[in-house]
C-alpha cells in the first residue's frame, strides 16, 4: 500500500482538531484532491462532518477492536484510490484506554500506521511556553511521531516569531497556524458535537474556513509531509483471510468488553 497520509492530533480535547481537520479537508477537495478520511476510535458524530466535506463515506479507525495488521489492512483498502489519507485523532494524543493506558489512542494509531502526526496546540494565552508543551509530547515516547505543528488561536503578529523559536528550538516543522474564527465554529454540547444537520449554514462556515486555511497554513508542505510515509500500511494478506481476522478481532473485543 502506497498512500500518503497524516494524522491531526491535540494535547486535549476542545483544542480545534475537528474544525481544523474539517477545514483542511475542505481546502483539499477545492484542490480538485480525491481524499479519505479517518476518526480514530469509535466516535460516528465526527466522521458525520468529514463526510459532509468529502462528499463520502468517512471510516473509523480503531486499534481497541483491531488488532494492527488489520488496522493497516483497512486504512489501505479504504485510502487505496485516495490522492491522501487524513486521520482525525481523539482527545489526548497520548491518551487510551482507562485513561492509564496509551492503547487505543491516536498515539496508537499514529504508531501502528507509520503515520505522521501534525500536532494541534490551543495557543491562547501562550508564548514561549508553546516550546516546552510540544517538547514534552515530543519526548514522551522515543517515537512520538510527531512531525508538524499548527497554532490554533493564535494572532498573525505572534505567529513568525512562535514559528521560528519552536523550530529553532525543537526538530518540528511549525506548519502555520489559525486565527481566532468564531464564525467558522462548531457548536459543542456535553456530549460532543452538535449534529451536522443541525447547523443550517454548515458547507458555507466550511469553505469560509477553508479559504483562511489557504492562507494560513503551509499546505503544500502538509502534503510534502505526507508523501514521506508512503509504504509501511496495509500489505500482505488477501481480502478473505483480513474479513476473517477482522471479525474474530471484532467478536473477541466485544466479549471482553461484556466481561468487563
């Protein structure tokens, strides 16, 4: 399997990872890109905006009901006619199952797929800081990973400074950054995200915030980023033996979470 692909991930929730993602992938297909897209974990209200976007299906990607073969099995089937993969972490980028665990993170996924992981930081009320808090994701684990960074919230005057301390400083390449967009936001409610049939004015927020995109982030070196990773996902095993794994693994995962 040869597909480029990232995976957008965050420190935690509530940092803008699903409105970046959604207007990054909005920006592609205005490219005239043919692109897959991915949640990590079980969540369906997510996947619901990604499709809204792609104009298909988005999959779910989850490394607690499959084992890793089959993970890249899927994300190769599902990516296989895709010009790029984009991947949607889930709340922590660290962060799995028991809350003790990085099982089943987007770290995990990010790992078990060979996939670059572009990190979002929520830059409110943050300056120099912003180096130590990518520094202390970037050296939890001797593989974190992560290659890129994008700034959410933050100004246009701070940002080439930011870019140029955090690249001097660390070996990420900062990939530009989002300004404050309240007209573009999605609603949240306790348990997620508001529907998308809910928000009347959806595609228009969407390529409203695709055009600041545009101008803010460094796409062209976002899909350099994602060219690198070609290789290393979803080969060897033909459809029939993966579709017999994928639903072991699937029954197997259920009992045990019945058990528990």
């Amino acid at each position: 399997m040869d597909i480029p692909r990232i995976l957008l991930a965050a420190g935690a929730s509530g940092s803008g990872k699903t409105l970046i993602t959604c207007g990054l992938l909005q920006a592609l297909v205005n490219r005239k890109m043919k692109v897959a897209s991915f949640k990590c974990g079980p969540d369906y209200i997510d996947p619901m905006f990604h499709s809204r976007v792609i104009g298909t299906k988005s999959r779910n990607l989850d490394t607690f009901f499959t084992d890793a073969e089959t993970t890249r099995y899927l994300l190769g089937k599902n990516a296989a006619d895709c010009d790029i993969a984009v991947m949607e972490g889930v709340m922590g980028y660290y962060d799995g199952v028991g809350g003790i665990s990085t099982k089943a993170s987007a770290y995990d996924l990010a790992d078990t797929t060979d996939t670059p992981v572009i990190l979002v930081v929520n830059s409110r009320g943050m300056s120099i800081s912003l180096a130590a808090y990518i520094k202390g994701f970037m050296e939890y684990k001797e593989k974190s990973h992560i290659k890129g960074v994008i700034f959410n919230q933050m100004s246009p005057m701070l940002y080439p400074r930011m870019k140029k301390l955090v690249e001097e400083q660390l070996e990420v390449e900062v990939l530009g950054y989002v300004p404050k967009v309240e007209d573009c936001v999605i609603e949240s409610r306790h348990l997620g995200l508001v529907l998308p049939e809910e928000i009347s004015d959806l595609k228009e927020r969407l390529q409203k915030l695709a055009g600041i995109l545009e101008d803010t982030l460094e796409i062209d070196r976002i899909l350099a980023l994602a060219q690198k990773c070609r290789g290393a996902a979803g080969a060897g095993i033909s459809d029939t033996e993966r579709q017999d794994i994928w639903i072991l693994s699937a029954t197997e995962a259920a009992y045990r979470s019945g058990k528990g």
